[in-house]
C-alpha cells in the first residue's frame, strides 16, 4: 500500500488533558490513525501530532516534564512534521504564561497574559472572563495564502472558544487568525508546520472537523512527500 | 463577535433520554446519541445532559452515555446530576464531558468548587443554582425564618425549590465564582415550568455581579422570553427544555429570531 492509500499516523499527546477523549474521536472521524500515548518513541515516529490541553498551564508543563516529553515535541516539531496544537496546547508553545511559573515550550516567541476582567462593556455589563462560547474568526491571510490546514474556512466562521489566557505572538506573522473579545484577541497562530488554535475545533460542529480534516489530509501529503 | 448560546436541556434517567423530542421522526428519541445528533444539526450550541436517575447503582451508565455521545457530536456537552466528589467530575471529564454542573453538593461542600477547579481548571466546573424569592406571603420572610434572610431578594433553594438554604443566591453566585467556578447556570424557582418568561431581574442581578459568564434557566415560553433574557437579563447564554422538546420551536427558528432582533447569534453555516 502506498502512503497515500493509508491513514496517517497521528499522535495525540497523552498528558492527561481532559479533552483527549473528543479530539482523538475527532481526528479518527476525519480519517486518521489515532494513537493516544504519552511515548516520546511513539510521537517521533508519527507523521503528525496533536498537542490537546484545557486546565492549568503549570499542570500541563508538569505532566509533560514527568513524562520526559518536552524535548521530543521540540525535536518533533524542528523535524518539520506536522504538530497541531489546541487551546492550552497552544499556550504552551509560548516561552512562559502569565498564568504559571514553569517555562513553556519556547517554539514561538511572544507572550501569554490574562484577559482583563471587571473591563466595562457598556450597559453595566462586565466582560466575562472565561472567554467562553462561539466566537467568529477572521483569518490574517487570503485563502490562498494560508497554512493549508485553514483552507476553505470562510472569514467569520464561528469556532468554540474557552479560555481565560490568550497569546500576544511577537512576530505579527506568526498570527493567522483572530477574534473580537474585548479588543482583537489571537485566535490561531502559524510558524512553518507549527499550526495552533486557541477554539477547539473538536467541540466546533462541522467547522472544526473541516479544520480537523484538512490537518490529517495535511499529514498525509506531508508524509506522502517526505516518503518520495 | 461572541454569540450568544442557546443550549438544550435533556434529562436522562437509567442512560435514557426522557421528556425527549416528541414532534420528529426519529428511530429512538429515548438514545441519547440521537438526540444529541438531532440538537447539533438543529444549531445547538451546547448540550446539557441531566441525570436524574435515583439510584446510584445506575450511574456508571451515564458514564457510558457520554462516552458515546462524544464520540459522535462535537460540540460542548455539560453534565449534572449526581455530581458529589472531584472524583465523579474525572469520571465525566475522562468519558469526554466538558463542562460538570454542581448543584447541591456544592451547598454542602463549597470546597468542592474550589478543589474541582483547581484540579481541572474553572472552566469545566459549572455552579447550578436554584433560587426563589422570599419576599412573597407563605415563603421564608423575616417573620418566620429569621434566620434565613437573603440581602437580594432571592434565596438559593434545594429539592426543587422546596428546601430554602441560609444562602442568598447574588452571594452564593459570587462566592462560587470566586471558588473557581468558570460559569453560573441560575434557575428561578418561580419562573421555572411556567412558561411565562425568566426571571430577569434575578438575571440581571446576578449577571451583573459576576465576572464569569451566566446561563438562565426556568421560564422560556416563547422567543421573545429569550431575547428578553439574553438582552434585558444580560445573560450569556439561555437553556431550555420543553419549547424544544414538543416542537413549539426550534433550535434553528430562535437563533434566527433572536439574530433578526439584533443579538450576536451562530447561524447555520451555508452548504459547502
């Protein structure tokens, strides 16, 4: 069978993020073959990678120090092969959050930093914090131009945000999408094969899996591509 | 521009769905699966499942419901109901809720709240409350409890709204948001079953008041008492269970109507 007839391999970082269970699901519906692990041996002979995460940034920077994983999705991610990473995942490719004490990742330069909450809104209306719901998205680039795994999403498509933190990326290249909360909030980022959103696109009906869709078929061209 | 959310409440009792949709051809409107599927075509934006099974025996089986359910529909899911130890919301979270509302447990116990946050984070830890005025004639007023004043209006009540707390439900709101609740989901006693509108002062009171975001609940009996929540009460998001389930609207019709009146909804998105 050639790699273009198979499911690529994709790993879904294990370090017991709750949201594991919906984005395997999601990911295996769109076509991929999911492994759910927290092996570094696992991940670096994967095609693509998912790095899920909801909760506590510390928490997760903890979990994937103990399972000797920091430096393995660094490797991964300087081999050019696909990495995907989702709300918290996304936070934690920064340097450091506001949010905890721990070092993040380093991949993309910026910062993490806490909505403002008691903000007005107007009509005694406070901004809510967390930024929780469906939220439209604006992508940074014309459809062409983007990252293939955002292709034919329409600008203004509504994606399922929650979070309480969000990203500041240095380098305003790096920022693919974004989203009104209070002032223009990065909703996606985008460094080389680097891809990150802050919604979840495994809890955003047939939008998030057309985004879930496109990265596995992603994967397999990458794949494909590096087999030739 | 955050949308407002309109979520479907169904309660569950023994893994099956009861006072589910009785208008559409469904093959089994009692499987939670399909229901969810029927509510995320439809444009829900999330989904409440309620256990209301009584025996504890039965509950695994809820476990199960969500596993199932959330390998199928992607779109946020809560679950309640029976929720009583950090342990229960691991349970819910593994098997791929997102969200756990907590309810009289967390009366009980506050620590709950704070102790379920800080293990999960805030933002799948829902504070449910049931609250009730106290000022009306035959309910707890200073004359007969004084030992139960609430400073709002409004008292945090259990069972339904039969057993009255010493909590006043404004506080009760903030307190739990300051435990590390990430969202509020307050229910008027009064209100709730009515059919004659949501409470939109308690709404607005407690919306006001917390930073973290507000679902109202009791009361829906047309779309303007959505709007009216959404816009009069301040409310993030609206639940509602018989005006979905009996068909007098949809899921799909509000959105559009409340869209039409000027509120920041997620319509359907057109055809590929």
């Amino acid at each position: 069978m050639s790699q273009q007839q198979s499911k690529p391999r994709i790993v879904v970082i294990n370090h017991r993020a709750a949201n594991i269970h919906s984005v395997s699901k999601a990911l295996e519906l769109c076509g991929a073959d999911v492994e759910v692990t927290g092996s570094a041996e696992a991940l670096l002979n994967a095609d693509g990678a998912l790095l899920p995460g909801v909760g506590a940034a510390d928490a997760a920077m903890r979990a994937l120090g103990e399972l000797n994983l920091i430096e393995p999705i660094r490797e991964f991610a300087l081999s050019g092969r696909p990495l995907m990473s989702v709300c918290l995942g996304m936070q934690l490719l920064f340097p450091d959050s506001d949010e905890g004490k721990l070092p993040g990742l380093g991949l993309i330069d910026g910062r993490v930093t806490r909505f403002d909450v008691d903000q007005s809104v107007g009509d005694g209306r406070i901004l809510k914090v967390p930024h929780m719901g469906w939220n439209s998205v604006n992508f940074t680039a014309e459809d062409e131009d983007r990252h293939p795994v955002f292709r034919g999403i329409p600008d203004g498509s509504y994606f399922y945000f929650v979070h309480s933190f969000h990203c500041l990326p240095s380098n305003p290249a790096d920022n693919a999408a974004t989203t009104e909360y209070g002032g223009p909030v990065c909703a996606a980022v985008v460094k080389g094969e680097l891809i990150a959103t802050q919604f979840h696109p495994e809890k955003s009906a047939d939008r998030g899996l057309q985004i879930y869709t496109n990265f596995v078929r992603h994967v397999a061209d990458t794949a494909a591509s590096r087999v030739v | 521009m955050l949308a407002h959310r309109i979520i479907p409440c169904l309660d569950i009792d023994r893994g099956r769905v009861v006072k589910g949709v009785s208008f559409v051809n469904l093959r089994d409107a009692g499987d939670p699966a399909e229901m969810a599927r029927f509510y995320n075509e439809a444009g829900a934006d999330e989904l409440v499942f309620l256990d209301i099974t009584a025996s504890s025996d039965d509950r695994d089986t809820m476990v199960e419901v969500v596993r199932r359910v959330s390998s199928e529909v992607f779109i946020p899911l809560t679950v309640g109901g029976g929720i009583r130890s950090v342990e229960d919301v691991r349970r819910m979270l593994e098997a791929g809720a997102d969200k756990v509302s907590m309810n009289t447990a967390a009366i009980n116990r506050p620590e709950l709240i704070r102790e379920a946050s800080a293990e999960f984070g805030a933002q799948c830890i829902v504070l449910a409350i049931d609250a009730k005025r106290v000022d009306t004639p035959g309910d707890v007023t200073p004359e007969n409890r004084p030992d139960l004043v609430a400073e709002s209006p409004w008292l945090v009540f259990t069972h339904g709204g039969r057993n009255p707390t010493a909590q006043d439900a404004v506080k009760w709101a903030q307190h739990g948001a300051e435990l590390g609740a990430g969202e509020i989901l307050i229910t008027s006693m009064d209100t709730d079953g009515q059919k004659g509108g949501y409470d939109l002062e308690l709404l607005r009171a407690i919306s006001d008041t917390v930073s973290i975001p507000v679902i109202a609940s009791g009361g829906a009996g047309n779309l303007d008492h959505m709007y009216d929540a959404l816009y009069e009460g301040h409310s993030d998001a609206v639940l509602a269970a018989s005006i979905f389930h009996f068909g007098e609207y949809s899921v799909a019709e509000a959105k559009q109507y409340l869209s039409d009146r000027g509120l920041p909804m997620r319509l359907p998105t057109t055809s590929e």
